[in-house]
C-alpha cells in the first residue's frame, strides 16, 4: 500500500481502520466504461461518484452503477424538492476538493448527504475513485454504505 497515492479519500479511510484494494491505471477520460476498461472489469462494479444540487444549491453526492444514469425526476420526488441537476465541473470540484474524473466520496471538502443506488448492495465489493484520475480502490459495499452513511435508494435510468 506505500506505493498508492495519498489522497484525502485514503487518510479518511485509514482513519477509519479501513485498507482498499488499489488499482492504478492509465487515465486517459474519465467515465466508469473507461475505467472498467482499463482494469479489465465489468462496468457494473464500477461506481460512480455524481455531485448534484437541488434547486436550493443544496449539494448532495449520488454512488452510481457504471451502467446506470441517475433519474434527476426520481431522486427530486424521494427528496421532495422541485429539482435536482448534476453540479457543474467546477461547482463539483469546490465541493468535493477533487479533480472531475478522480471525485471519490471519501474525504470531500463539503460534507454532503450521499445517496447510493440500492442494487450496489448486491455487489459484495465494487470499484469506487480513490481520489485521483487513474486511481480506483476496491471495498465491499456494505462497508461504503456504513462509512458515508448513504441513504438507499432506487433512482437508476438506464444510459
């Protein structure tokens, strides 16, 4: 593990007693297809940290399936606010403290209300962002929901 990049996502989970498995890659776009096909994965396992904000510019951090786009309508009514829309790039990267392509939900700047996809929890273990473009650790799930304390929920649109 010495010879991982020490992000603010690895001091939170070492703080937190908790040691992922690293996966360093080539980062040459970001996405979960890309980074699934980099490490010769299946997309599915691969989550996706998404920034939105209500209509209020309450941010909030959504854990994704790489297979799956987030229903904005959905995820407003479980919320019961008149919308919700992806942040911009900047906006996400003022909020998180990371670049667009290397947001982990470890360790973000601005503590924000995380939502994860209910069917992650069918994975024992997924691929999430350790902080850095070309740097994704795997963690099982139940222990990402645990640590963010995300809320479950089933906002999934297919891409």
């Amino acid at each position: 593990m010495s010879d991982i990049p020490v992000t603010m996502a690895i001091r939170f989970l070492r703080q937190h007693n908790v040691e992922p498995e690293p996966h360093l890659y080539r980062w040459e776009k970001k996405g979960a297809n890309a980074s699934a096909e980099a490490l010769g994965v299946d997309v599915a396992e691969v989550i996706k940290t998404l920034i939105f904000e209500t209509d209020t510019t309450m941010p909030l951090m959504v854990l994704m399936d790489g297979t799956h786009e987030v229903s904005a309508k959905t995820l407003a009514r479980h919320l019961g606010v008149k919308s919700v829309a992806p942040c911009t790039p900047k906006r996400a990267e003022t909020l998180t403290g990371y670049q667009v392509g290397g947001i982990s939900p470890f360790g973000t700047k601005t503590k924000m209300k995380v939502y994860m996809q209910e069917t992650l929890l069918l994975l024992d273990k997924a691929y999430i962002n350790g902080g850095k473009r070309g740097f994704l650790i795997r963690l099982p799930t139940d222990v990402i929901q645990r640590l963010l304390n995300a809320e479950c929920v089933d906002v999934a649109a297919p891409e």
